[in-house]
C-alpha cells in the first residue's frame, strides 16, 4: 500500500542484534517497504548516521526521531557496550529499547521464543528478575541465551511495576520461533498504512491520551 503523496512517509525503527537473524531481518525490511514506510535499519544500511556524532549518539538520535519504532529481542546481547561512560555497560540495541519506552513511542516487540523460555525457568528454579539471577552473572552465561537479554525482555513487559498485569500499557511483547512467524506479526500489525497512521495522530500526537500526564508510564 503506497502512501499518499501529500504527506511523508512514517519512518519505523526497527532496532535488533543482526547476528542469525540476517534472514528475518531481510523479509522484515522488505515487508514494511512494500506496505509504504520509511525503515531505518542498521543491517541495511539505511539507518541515519552522522559524522559528528558517534555510533551511541545515533542510534539514540534515530529513536529520538522515528515515528514508530520495532524492537526485536534475539538470545544475543549486542555489541557497542561503553563501560568508559556508561557504567552498565548497555549494548546499542539495550538503550534503543530503552530510550523507545522512555519517549512512548509508538512501538511493537517481537521476542524470540528461547528468550521466554529461559526467563520462565530460571524463574522456576528460583532466579526471578534481574536480581534473582545475579548469581549466575559471573558465570558470563551467553549461549543459548545471553542473560542481559531477560532484563531488556523485562523492561519491555513491565515485568517491575507494581500495576497489575492486566492494566500495564505498552507491555506486550510478541514471541516468535522464527522468520515465519514474526513475518505474520509484522504483516498484521503494518500492512493497514493508513490505520497506523491515524493511530499515531491520535494517540501519541501533542496533547493525545498516552502522552498527557497520568497517561502510559
């Protein structure tokens, strides 16, 4: 679906690692071109940089100015971590996220099946949240699933808020097993342009519900 001539086209975000999932994010790439948006995406080299600013500064930049912005969780952690400035040591993709829930941008995450299953053992075998498995950190664990990646998976459903589940917003987060099926979530939640775009205007334009006070958090 081609969008109208009169108005630019809505730049989506679609913020991931690149590593095992070169194929997924080629099909995503080529859906949201055909449904008529902007994407701007690292992997394809159509991620807007700037030669004086650095990588972090960018890709902050990029969600500063997306309209819409696709996260997908992988089991790898990411590169650019900054332990010099940053004394977490976030990856790229980490503050994307983060960033992406702190401004409320319109968003949508897919999360790849092996990271929920990791965080519903250990949860189990008594490892819940980001502290409970704090432990297991030395161990350095990455394979099959990096353990930093659970905290962005939780930062993204809400998993510390003290709201019930069923009145968190913005908390959902698909789960996908591969190409195939996030291919159908990304078909269903994009291909209707002008149905985003006029959920946009009125939910996260100036003065819209989700952006006054009391609205998302």
């Amino acid at each position: 679906m081609n969008t109208p001539a009169s108005k630019p086209k809505l730049k989506i975000l679609v913020s991931s690692t690149v590593y095992g999932v070169e194929e997924l994010l080629d099909r995503v790439y080529a859906l949201l071109i055909g449904y008529g948006y902007e994407v701007w995406m690292s992997h394809k080299g159509t991620f807007p940089v700037r030669s004086n600013r650095s990588a972090f500064d960018d890709s902050l930049a990029a969600v500063d100015e997306c309209d819409l912005f696709l996260g997908i969780i992988t089991p790898q952690y990411g590169s650019g971590q900054d332990k010099i400035h940053d004394p977490d040591g976030l990856s790229i993709f980490h503050r994307e996220i983060r960033r992406a829930i702190e401004l409320k941008k319109p968003r949508w995450i897919l999360a790849h099946e092996n990271v929920v299953f990791a965080r519903l053992l250990l949860n189990k075998l008594g490892h819940k949240g980001k502290e409970g498995r704090e432990p297991l950190r030395k161990l350095k664990i990455t394979h099959p699933v990096d353990l930093r990646v659970l905290d962005v998976y939780e930062e993204v459903i809400k998993d510390k808020e003290s709201i019930p589940v069923g009145k968190r917003i913005g908390n959902w987060a698909q789960k996908f097993h591969d190409t195939k099926d996030a291919s159908v979530f990304v078909d269903a939640q994009f291909f209707r342009y002008q149905e985003v775009e006029k959920f946009v205007e009125e939910n996260f334009s100036s003065g819209s519900p989700l952006l006054r006070e009391g609205g998302e958090k």
